[in-house]
C-alpha cells in the first residue's frame, strides 16, 4: 500500500515497490526523493513513515523490514542504506536464504531535523534521535542521543550541535 501526499516530489527514476503483504509505505507533505532510491518491502511485516519536509538523496535503499519511521525535515544524503531487518545464519546446515529472519529489534526510527551524511548503514534497532548529525560513512547500530554528532563504524561521539 502506497500513500504519497501530494505535494511530495517523486523522481520519476526513483523504484518504489508495492508491498504484496499489505505493508503501507508512507511518505508526507513536501518530501522530496530523488532519482534511484530504492524503497524495497523485504525482510518483515513493518510499514515505512517518511514525514514531511525530508529529502531523500539517489541512491538510497530503504528496507521495510521490521519497520521505518523517519521524522519531519530529516536529510538523508546519497547512497544510504536503512535495513531494519536481521538474517538467520546460525544454522550452518542451511542456506543463509533459506533460514529466514531473526526476530525483530525493533525496527529504525529517526527523530525530526536528523542529517545522515552518504554512504551511512542503518541498521535494526537503531534509534537517531531528534537533530543528531551521522558522519558519512558510519554504522548505526544502537541509539544516538539528541543534537549528538556522530562518526565511525560503529558510530562514537565526537561532537554536539551548537558545542
């Protein structure tokens, strides 16, 4: 299920997939995607939220997964990826694809007014909140307090809006 306001701007080369399992992809008012992002409905039953007044740079893949909730004004620079999603490989026996998923970490949430600089990996469970500025090329794995700046894989502090 899509729901674009439509004041939205969509690149006509962006790939948005309709979900087959009834996930609701959502994006807000004045939301801009540019050309190759890549929304994909993989990995688990969790809806993905854009808000309003975000961009979205080429290049980005964004996973459903066990969800994603981004809030108003956040930027997302070129070639990020948000995978809110884990795969099973305890069983060497098995094929990694044929093992699945492991459970939920609670999906990726990003807080309102949040920068991620290119080429950042987002993973499950991880939660920016409100302002924080990721350095490009980081991992984000856990949470990221308000207003924080950071960097590195995985992310450390290294600084704090307005310090």
């Amino acid at each position: 299920m899509l729901k674009i306001d439509p004041t939205a701007k969509i690149s006509p080369l962006a790939d948005i997939e309709d979900s087959t399992r009834g996930t609701l992809i959502e994006i807000g008012a004045r939301t801009f995607i540019d050309a190759f992002v890549k929304i994909k409905p993989a990995g688990g039953m969790g809806d993905v939220a854009i808000g309003a007044d975000c961009a979205i740079n080429s290049g980005v893949v964004i996973y459903t997964g066990n969800g994603v909730r981004i809030g108003d004004a956040v930027a997302i620079a070129a070639n990020c990826t948000l995978a809110p999603t884990n795969h099973a490989v305890a069983d060497p026996t098995r094929r990694i694809r044929d093992q699945g998923f492991q459970p939920s970490k609670g999906g990726i949430v990003i807080e309102e007014d949040a920068w991620l600089g290119a080429n950042v990996v987002v993973l499950d469970g991880a939660i920016i909140r409100k302002g924080a500025v990721i350095a490009a090329g980081s991992v984000v794995r856990g949470e990221i307090p308000a207003y924080e700046i950071h960097a590195g894989s995985p992310t450390r502090r290294i600084g704090k809006r307005g310090e």
